[in-house]
C-alpha cells in the first residue's frame, strides 16, 4: 500500500473517532437537559398558584399584606418568563451540543443548572413565606382567643380576691388595663390581617402577661407574710419581751425595742415595693427582716438557758469553793502542828494565805453575781466566761493544796528514812575503820586523816539535826545527800590506800628477786622510807613500780590486776 492509502485510512479513522465522541457527548448532554427540564416539570407542577389564592382570604394588611405581594410578585415571574427561560436555556445547550465548540456548549449547560438552582430557591422562598404566614395567622388568632380567656380569668382573680393582694391591687388593675389595651390592638392587627405588625405587639405581650401572672401568683402569699405573720411575730416577741423584762432578764445595750422598732419600718417599706411590684426586693426585705426576728428569737432562748446554767453553775461553785475553803483550813491546822517538829522553807504558810485570798475573791465575784441576779441586773449570757475562770481558779488551788497536803504528809517518812541513811552512814564509818585497822599499816596519810575526821563530823552534826527539837528536813536532805556522797569518796579512797599498801609489799618482795640491780635496791630503801616514815603508799607504788617496770615491764600492773581479782574474789565469797 503506498504512502497515500495510508494517510486516507488514518484520517478516516479518525474521522470515525470524532464522529463517535461527539455522538456519545450528544447523547450524554440530551439525557443531563432531560433530567433537568424533569426538575423544572416538577417545580412548575406545585400548586403554588393554588397556595396564593388561598392566601388572599387571609384578608392580609400592613406589613404582613405587603410581604405576601412580595411572594405573589416572585412566583408571578417565574410563571411569566422564569419557567420558558429554562426552557429555552435548554433548547439552546441541545442545539450548541450538535456542533463541536463543546466548551460554548459546556457554558451553556452550567447556565441551565444554574438556572434550575434559580428556580427552585424562589419557589422554595415563595412556599416558606407562604408556610410563615399562615403559621403567623393561625398563631395570633389563636393567642387572641387565649389572651382573651387568660385577661378574663386574671381580671375575675383581682376582683374575687381582692383582699389578697393587699395595697399592690391598684397596680395590678392597671398593669392588666394597659395589657388589655395593648391586646386589644394586637386582636386588630390580627384581625385585618397585619400580623407582621401584631408579632411585634405580640412579643411584649406575651412576656407582660407571663409577668402579670407570676405576680398574681406570688403576691398574696407575700402580702399574708408582711401583713400577718411578721406582725403577729413582731406581737409575740415584744409579748415576750415584756415577759422576761418583768421576770428580771437584762439584754446587751436593751436592743430589743430598737430592733423591734426598726423591723417595723422595714415591714412599712417592703409594703411600698409590694405596692410598686419590685417582687425581687420584696423577698430581699423580707429575708432581712426573718434574720432579725431569728436573732431575737434566739437571744431570748440563749438568755433564758444561761439563767439556767448560771444559777446552776453558780450553785456549783459555791459547793466547790466550800470544799476548797475547808481544804486551806485544815492545811492552816497542819502547818500550824508540823511547824513544831519540822522547819519548813517553802513559804507553805505564805502560799496558803495567797489560797485564801484567792478564794475570798472567787467568793466575792459570786456574791456580786447573786447580787446582780436579786437585783434583776444582770446578763446571764456574758457570765459564763468569768464563772469558767472561778472554777479554773478553784481547781488550780485544789490541785496545789492536794500536792501541798501530800508533802506535808511526806514528812515523817522522809526524816524516818534520812534517819535510816544516817545508821547506815555510821555503821560504814565503823566498817572502814574496822578495815584500815585490819591493815596493820604504819600510820595513815594526812589527808585521808583530814578527810575522814571531816566525814565524821558531818555525820555527827547530822545526827544531832535529825535529834532536834525541829527538823530543817530540806537542809537535812543535802545533808545526807552530801554525807553519803562524802562517805562513798572515803570508802574509795580507805581502797586505794589499802590497795597501795598491800601492792608496795608485794614489789619490795619482787625488789629483793633482782638484788643485783643497784638501782632497784635504791628504790627499795626509797620506797621504805616513803612506807614507813610518810605513809605515802601511793608514791612508794610508784617509786619501786618504776624501777622494777625498765627491767620487767608490766610488772606493777600485773600484781595490780593479781590483787584486784583477789578482792573480787573475796568479796564474791563473802556475799555467798
């Protein structure tokens, strides 16, 4: 095949080719128009012509007349050129789909969609005021009807209960006169038709006539409150008043005629703001006024319950300050008989005065306070502060007399038992004497001489002290504590000194093992001389300790340590 065949089989190919695209974009955009002239159909099928006929027998006037003129004049022009324009746009995008300019013919079918969205949205506009309207219509004839029946029903309220509603019955008449007037030309308006102009009466009517109603509810309930039950209160707390004055009762800066006087004017104002229908600061008065008539309330109860407990308490009192009162005395008759056997320190007698000063005050203030109570002058609810300080006081004072009651009791013992010490304190001076006897010593230091004569006298003028006439028993309990501290450093030093005697015979014995060394025999003849000459045991211990240590070291301490553990050991036996 040449060259030009070729080329004729191609261009009949794609002939073929556009042939078939337009074809099938033809069919596509008649089967597109005939769906939406399908929706146009439709849309000029509803019988809103029907719909606004029916419309004109709502007899409409004013605002109302003139938004269904609106409606009829839009649907009016669908019918006179908006329906034939879809019809033609139509026409008009199957007539540019036969060619081949697809983008003029894809314009024009936007255009008629856009056409029908057009469409649609006036007629719905046109239904939905339509629906608005008759709605509108049929909701103010009937708030007519129900305003009428409701104003009747309020009005035959006011007029039956008159008496209910106390002062505020003017106010009410003529809150419900301007609401009928107002209802009277919303039943105008309704009935030629001007609900636009109806709806906006309406609105404010329907919310006065809902005010109307709550405070015909509210208020006779209210006026009962300030009219009846706060006066009949008001009666029975000055009935009250009177009553517990008469009976003697004293109030706190007498506030109750004041406050009495004051709710009074209180209940005057909040019947002007019922008068004026301010119900909101009605109930705040009101609540004011409650919390006063509470708090007088409540103080007559507390003041009458104090009485109770003040006579009660100070009853009470009276018994404890007796008992208390007996107490100081028979410690004044106690100290009066100890003070001949014992010297006491403590200024017991001094205390037992400042007692006796304190309870006579106690007993004063409750005899200030049956005064006031027979003189009608008191306030029984600012005593129980001062009634629980007297009995603080009283039983601080009890509590010292007991601990001064049971020391003074304590006596006797405490002198038998320093007695006891002082027997056993001689019997240990004996021991220790019996001890350094046994020793067989040459003679006794100075000072443990010294010491020893010093422990003997003190114990022999704590003896004479616990003999006397009167017994200084605190001086004498430092004395003991003193002797018997004394006599413990005796007996320990009677050890050492024993200890060293025994342990400078036992090195001289280990001197004599090592004569060869000069310088231990001249520590012997030393040690000797500080024995048997000084009686400084201690010092010959260390002499001879020193010198036998440079040739055999630890040898003191090791005969030290021998002793020791045959004096443990001895005294082990002993105790068995």
């Amino acid at each position: 095949m040449t060259q030009i065949g070729h080329i004729i089989i191609g261009l009949i190919v794609v002939a073929a080719a556009v042939y078939l695209f337009v074809f099938v974009s033809q069919r596509l955009t008649a089967r597109k128009v005939a769906k939406l002239m399908v929706r146009r159909q439709e849309l000029k099928d509803i019988p809103m012509r029907d719909r606004l006929v029916n419309g004109r027998k709502m007899s409409l006037t004013g605002k109302s007349l003139k938004q269904f003129q609106n409606l009829e004049a839009i649907y009016s022009q669908l019918e006179a050129k908006g329906f034939d324009n879809v019809e033609e746009q139509a026409n008009k995008v199957l007539f540019e789909s036969q060619g081949i300019n697809f983008v003029k013919a894809n314009q024009a079918f936007k255009q008629l969609k856009q056409d029908i969205d057009l469409l649609a949205k006036d007629i719905d506009t046109v239904m939905q005021g339509l629906n608005d309207l008759e709605q509108l219509d049929h909701a103010h004839k009937t708030a007519v009807t129900e305003l009428e029946e409701k104003y009747k029903a309020l009005r035959k309220v006011l007029l039956a209960q008159s008496f209910s509603f106390g002062n505020a019955l003017d106010k009410l008449e003529e809150v419900l006169g301007s609401l009928e007037d107002d209802f009277a030309e919303f039943a105008r308006l309704t009935e030629v038709g001007d609900h636009a102009s109806a709806a906006d009466i309406y609105e404010t009517l329907a919310m006065e006539t809902n005010q109307l109603e709550e405070r015909i509810a509210q208020i006779p309930d209210l006026y009962t409150e300030i009219d009846e039950k706060i006066p009949a209160q008001q009666q029975e707390l000055q009935a009250t008043y009177d009553q517990m004055t008469t009976a003697g009762f004293r109030f706190v800066e007498d506030f109750v005629p004041t406050a009495l006087a004051d709710i009074e004017k209180q209940r005057q104002f909040t019947l002007d703001l019922l008068q004026e229908l301010t119900l909101k600061k009605v109930n705040d008065q009101l609540s004011a006024m409650h919390k006063q008539i509470d708090y007088i309330y409540d103080t007559f109860e507390k003041e009458y319950q104090a009485s109770v407990d003040v006579q009660e308490k100070v009853d009470e009192l009276r018994e404890y300050l007796t008992h208390t009162q007996k107490q100081n005395h028979d410690l004044i008759i106690e100290l009066d008989r100890l003070t001949q056997d014992y010297i006491l320190n403590k200024d017991e007698n001094g205390t037992v005065k400042n007692w006796e000063m304190m309870l006579f005050s106690v007993e004063k203030h409750l005899d200030e306070i049956q005064l006031g109570i027979t003189n009608h002058a008191v306030v029984f609810t600012t005593l129980g502060t001062s009634l629980l300080e007297d009995h603080a006081r009283l039983g601080m004072v009890e509590k010292e007399q007991m601990a001064m009651w049971q020391s003074l009791q304590d006596l006797p013992g405490i002198v038998k038992a320093s007695q006891n010490k002082v027997e056993l304190f001689v019997e240990g001076v004996r021991a220790i004497q019996r001890q350094v006897e046994r020793q067989g010593l040459p003679g006794i230091p100075e000072r443990y001489l010294v010491f020893f004569n010093q422990v003997t006298d003190m114990l022999s003028k704590l003896e004479q002290q616990l003999h006397a006439a009167r017994v200084d028993v605190d001086d004498m309990q430092r004395q003991v504590s003193i002797v018997g501290s004394d006599l413990d450093n005796l007996q320990s030093e009677t050890n050492q000194m024993i200890e060293a005697a025994a342990l400078t015979g036992r090195l001289v014995r280990k001197a004599n093992q090592l004569r060869q060394y000069p310088e231990v025999m001249t520590a012997v003849q030393q040690a000797q001389q500080l024995y048997n000459e000084a009686y400084n045991y201690e010092q010959a211990v260390n002499v001879l300790g020193v010198a036998i240590d440079r040739i055999e070291p630890n040898t003191t301490a090791t005969l030290q340590q021998q002793y020791q553990q045959e004096m443990a050991n001895a005294d082990q036996q002993f105790q068995l």
